[in-house]
C-alpha cells in the first residue's frame, strides 16, 4: 500500500533557489555538502561518499542500496517522497533541476520548497530527508546521471508519488530566465 500524505498548498513558483550549501533556506533535515571533483589529462574522479561518514553516516551496510539513473534532457522526474526512506543524491554528469517540499505537517517548513540547480557546473551532493518529496528535470542539452544512495532496500510500499504538475505542489518547470 503506497504512503498518502496531506498536501499543504503552495503558491506557483519555485521555493527558495539555493545557491550556498549552507542556506538558512534549506528545508529541515535536507543537507548539502560540496562534492570535489578531481580532473586531469585522461578525464575526472568523483567519489559519490563513504558509508558511515559525512552525510552518508547511518546508512547501515545491509540495508543501503546504491542505484543510477540516466535521464535525457528535458525529462522531469517528479514527485515521490517516502515515509521511512533516506535518500542521497549525487548528480555525476549533465545538469539536474532539484525541487523538494516539505510534506511533513509536524516541520517547522513544512509547505517549504526548495530548488538545487546541480551536476557538472554545481557537484552537490543533496541528503533527502523521509516526507521530503523530491523529483528533477534535466536542464542543459546533455543526458544527465544521478547516483542515488538510500538507506533502505527499495519498497513500493514506502513510497507515495505526486504528479509533477500537482497544483497544490505549483511547482513551475518552466524555464525562469529566458
């Protein structure tokens, strides 16, 4: 059975752009951490984390599941969240548009969406807190890749999806400056 949440209702637009990986803007329990990328004459080395340390601590090894997903440009992945699951996000090539809102009634920013713009030009690496509905659209004229990380083995029923034009989410996937 899928998780159902109360949607909070939210004006168009695209939340809170964050531009440093330490905004006071960030939803609650969403982490950044900058991602050093190590280039050199036959190409570059990324490392996506370390199970156990930094925003990977408490992902236990018998559960944690590491999966990637290649996405052509243009295509909008969106909206899921999860009820126990934590997510870890590690854009590796292309360009991604992130978008999260706070689904959980009990957070102080609960309604509260926030926007990434992460890949080559920007190598974050994004913690995805459980009731934080996540999806991306890939920007730019390349395929974009995205390593994710979780902390659970994958379970339907731990997660509930969300059409990427929800109108109470309002989200605009729109290009913004044209």
């Amino acid at each position: 059975m899928a998780v159902e949440v109360k949607l909070p209702q939210c004006e168009h637009g695209l939340g809170d752009v964050i531009l440093e990986a330490d905004s006071p803007r960030l939803i609650e329990g969403v982490a950044i951490e900058a991602n050093r990328v190590f280039p050199d004459d036959r190409g570059w080395f990324l490392e996506v984390g370390r199970l156990g340390q930094e925003l990977l601590e408490g992902f236990p090894a018998e559960s944690t599941q590491i999966s990637a997903a290649l996405s052509y440009p243009g295509t909008i992945k969106a909206f899921h969240y999860h009820r126990l699951q934590t997510d870890y996000w590690t854009p590796v090539a292309g360009m991604f548009q992130v978008a999260l809102v706070d689904l959980r009634p009990g957070s102080k920013t609960f309604g509260a969406r926030n926007t990434f713009y992460v890949g080559t030009m920007r190598p974050w690496r994004i913690l995805i807190p459980p009731g934080v509905a996540h999806g991306y659209k890939v920007i730019g004229p390349a395929p974009a890749v995205l390593v994710y990380v979780t902390d659970r083995h994958y379970n339907p029923d731990d997660e509930g999806r969300i059409s990427y034009d929800d109108p109470r989410i309002n989200y605009d996937w729109e290009t913004q400056h044209r």
